[in-house]
C-alpha cells in the first residue's frame, strides 16, 4: 500500500493525536481521527505548566537528561529519555511553525522552572493557559487541512487478523457500531486519572485505551506508576482545578492551617522537590492534623507578577473569592498522570502489529518511576514524530518484555455494564487502597474486589464492553501492577515495603492470559 493510500486511524485527540494526524498529512497520508467526545475535549486542553525543552543559554539537552532521569528513580531507559531531550526543540520548533503562541521577552521564547528541573526550561503560552493555547492551534490546523473527524466516537475493539491487519469496532455515542479494517491504528486515548475520586483530569480520562489494548492482547507496563499532583484545589463542591507547580516555582510555600512550614527536611529542594515527595509529606500532614487540605501561599510574590504570568488561576481563584496575592488557596493531592501504559519501543510500535501508541496511553520507558514536570506533553510530540515515520513506511519492531510479566485471566462476564456505579465503585476503590500511600492488605483486598467486578461487569462473549467494564479493566491493571511490586520507587509507596530494592530495579509487564476455546471451557465445566 503506497503513502496516499494509507488511512491511518488515530484514537484521541490530545496533542499527540492532533500532532500525529497533522504531521502524518503533510507526509502525504489521509488519516481520521476518532474521539470519544469533542475534538478539543482533552488532558492537552488543562496543561497549564508548559513544555520543557532545552533552549536556554545555561542548558543543554545533556542537562534535561539528568534531570529526567534523577526523577525517574531508577527506571528511565536511557535511549528513550536520550531521544526525548534531544529532540525536544525541534518539537518545540514544530509547534512554533503550527502557529502555537509562546510567551516571549524581547523576541526570544521565556522559559519559565518547575520542580526537580536544574534550569528554566519549561516554555509557556499565555501564561499558565499552555495546553488551551497548544489544542486550540493544532485543532485549528487540523480543520484547515480537512483532515476527517468522527467525534462522539469510541474505539470499543481491537480484533487482529492473522495477515497482521487489525478490525477497529468503532461505536459512537447513541448507538451504532461501525466495523473498519485499520491500517494502521494509532492509540492516544491518553492516561486514566479520572478512574480516581480525587483527580486533575477531565472526566473523559478513564483508560479506555488501556483496557481496548490489554483485551486484544497487547503488552501493557508499569502501570502501578501513577503520578499524583500535590496541588489541586480543595474546596467542598468545587472541581479539583490544578495550582500550577509553576507557582512554587515562583516562590509560592505549603503551610499548614497555622501557618507553618511542614515539609520534611529531607526534602530537599523544599517545594520543588518532585511530586511524590511533596505528595506523601501532604498526606501525611492531613493524617496527622485531620484536615482535608493545607495551603499554598503565594502571598509574598508582587501581584503584577502573578497577574502576568498565573492570569488563568487567578480567575478561577477569582469566583471563589480568593486572591493569590492576598489569600492562601486551600490545596490537597490528586490523581494527575498515568506514567505506565501501553508498552512500545523507540518508534511507537506496539507488541501488536500494526498498533502504534503515542502520549499518555503509551509506556515508552521515558518516565522511568516517576515524571518530571512538563515532559508528558513533550512524549506526545517527540514520539508522535517517531510513529509518523512508522505511519509512512512500516517495519517490524516492538518492545521486549520486561524481566517480570503478570498474566491476566479476563474471561467473558455476566455483561451488566452498569457505567455510573462501576466508575463511582473503581475511583473509591483505587484512592483508598492504590493512592498515594499503598499496602499489601488494601491492595489485596482491592484486588479481590476487582476480580469480583471484573466477573460482573466484562461482557459475554461476542458483546462489546462498555465504559463501565472498561473502567474496571483498567483499575484491575494498576492495583494487581502496585500488589505485585514489593517496594517504594518513585510515584509507587508501599508502606509495608518504603525503601527501594535493587531486585525491583526493572520494568513490570501487563497482557492478558490466551483464552480457552469454548470446547476447552465445556470440557472445564463437565
């Protein structure tokens, strides 16, 4: 098949998809992107931190690499975080000529800093608006270049052919299914924060992905990894909008409801040191005091400051009536970013032939344990350029298993999808006992639980799941991933385990066990 004829179908419509649909168009190609629900409803939209490249006169890619990698714990594949640095203002360089409006000092990009990074690296767009501004561009870009768009349309099935081909069972919203022999398909259905009760992420955000992939019998890893951001806002009845850790990049402190300082001194860089470590000395604060949030205090940064570069935050502070220059915001952890996913290698090929996955959905080794900041929308464009290459001319590949890989049964359920209740029971269930602090005894009995709905919720052969049964594919797959790993390494705490060990120094794999033919199971139950 030559370069026009291909019609790749990309899933989601973040900035890996939007980035890989326009890329692989001015390659040539025709592809139709399929979103679950508006074109510009995405995690890309909510970005507010920015984009970290290497562009300033007192770094360099060899910079971000170290940094990258101290943050991933020990995990990081050195080639992928190699090439993500490295490339990474060549994207940037892309997203300029795309239209993307990056904040600018006489002429050249600003660069502003986040915690665990060594240098300002991390370019912005309106402020703390990044993500709005990046969607936007690219969706604008991909209406002008008349690329086709099925919105309010969900990938519900994988079924690979044996000639290596793959059948997409596409149903869109208010019925109707639709049938499409994919050549190829692009996941980035992005990560599943919002299978958690408390979550930065849009309500769309439930592993789909996730859940299409594993039953189709691609190699899932890492999934334990999910990375909670420690300052969403936290007040009874408003959404957990995210505080920026630009802001404590800034100069903004956590204190307590007195006032004080509570950060460990092991901490090290104080509010910029990463995420986890912020977000178990949070917890850990709201165990010890009872509270449901402690505070953020920007108070002692000028307010033309935080007027010029936080304008976003401070109008949604605003309807609340809080000021940022006069009021500490009350703030608590939240689910934010799946660093596992789909495994891929260098390319974004996928254990299944002709599946590629790029952004969040993807495990590319990149995050290692635990995310730097502002690298997530950096993946999406660095590896969506690679899977363009793939979409122009394929050749085979795929990731290697990783030392340790859980097979998992998923065999036919009773298929009552049930979607609001199993959503409400999984974000219960994955906040309570695969939060940020985790044990053997929680996990274990989460695990039980979701076999259990697993059993109730997984469809009968030959029905198509549903969000329900998905939501539960993918909450089986983090907790039986974090019962599995015996330590504490990066954005995963185990209390009964809270040290490192040199034995779980690798990658976990995720797939699901070959099914018995139906003959073997009348067999089983004679």
């Amino acid at each position: 098949m030559t370069a026009p004829d291909l019609r790749p179908l990309i899933v989601g419509s973040g900035i890996a998809g939007l980035y890989v649909a326009l890329r692989g168009r001015e390659a040539g190609l025709a592809p139709t992107i399929v979103t679950k629900s508006r074109l510009d409803e995405s995690n890309t939209r909510y970005a507010q931190g920015g984009i970290a490249a290497a562009l300033g006169p007192d770094d360099s890619p060899a910079r971000h690499l170290a940094d990258t990698t101290a943050a991933g714990d020990g995990l990081v594949d050195p080639a992928a975080a190699r090439i993500l640095t490295d490339e990474a203002p060549r994207r940037i360089a892309d997203l300029v000529r795309f239209g993307v409006p990056f904040d600018t000092a006489d002429g050249q990009i600003s660069l502003g800093r986040e915690a665990a990074h060594s240098r300002a690296r991390i370019v912005h767009a309106g402020g703390d608006a990044t993500g709005f501004h990046i969607e936007e561009t690219l969706r604008a870009r991909v209406l002008e270049a008349g690329i086709d768009i099925r919105e309010r349309t969900v990938l519900a099935r994988l079924t690979p052919l044996p000639d290596g081909a793959l059948v997409a069972t596409l149903a869109q919203d208010g019925g109707g299914t639709e049938e499409v022999r994919a050549a190829p398909v692009v996941l980035a259905t992005g990560g599943a924060g919002g299978l958690y009760r408390h979550s930065s992420n849009p309500a769309i955000a439930t592993g789909d992905g996730f859940a299409v992939a594993f039953r189709a019998g691609a190699l899932l890893a890492d999934m334990e990894f999910i990375q909670f951001h420690p300052t969403a806002f936290a007040r009874p009845g408003a959404p957990r909008y995210l505080i920026t850790e630009a802001l404590r990049g800034e100069g903004a402190k956590l204190v307590n409801a007195a006032g004080e300082r509570f950060l460990p001194s092991g901490a090290g860089r104080g509010e910029l040191a990463p995420r986890d470590v912020l977000c178990r000395a949070i917890r850990r604060e709201l165990d010890r005091s009872g509270a449901d949030h402690v505070y953020l205090d920007a108070t002692g940064i000028p307010r033309d400051r935080l007027d010029a570069r936080f304008p976003t935050i401070s109008r949604f502070l605003a309807t609340y009536g809080l000021d940022l220059s006069r009021d500490p915001v009350p703030v608590a952890p939240a689910a934010h970013y799946t660093i596992g996913g789909v495994a891929t290698d260098l390319e974004g090929r996928t254990s299944l032939p002709g599946l590629l996955a790029v952004g969040e959905v993807a495990s590319t080794g990149v995050h290692g344990a635990n995310r730097l900041a502002s690298n997530s929308l950096l993946e999406g464009l660095v590896f969506g350029e690679r899977a363009v290459r793939q979409l122009r001319r394929s050749s085979p590949g795929g990731p290697l298993p990783p030392p340790v890989v859980l097979d998992l049964p998923s065999p036919p359920g009773e298929g009552e999808d049930r979607r609001e209740a199993r959503l409400a029971e999984v974000q219960e269930l994955l906040w309570a006992d695969a939060g940020i602090l985790r044990s053997a005894g929680g996990l274990a009995a989460a695990d039980r639980r979701f076999a259990e709905l697993a059993r109730e919720a997984e469809p009968p052969e030959g029905t198509l799941p549903g969000p329900g049964a998905n939501a539960v594919v993918a909450g089986r797959l983090i907790v039986r991933a974090a019962l599995a790993r015996e330590e504490s390494r990066g954005a995963h705490y185990r209390v009964d385990f809270p040290r490192p060990r040199a034995t779980w120094r690798h990658a976990l794999g995720l797939r699901r066990s070959p099914m018995p033919s139906r003959g073997e199971r009348r067999a089983r139950r004679a």
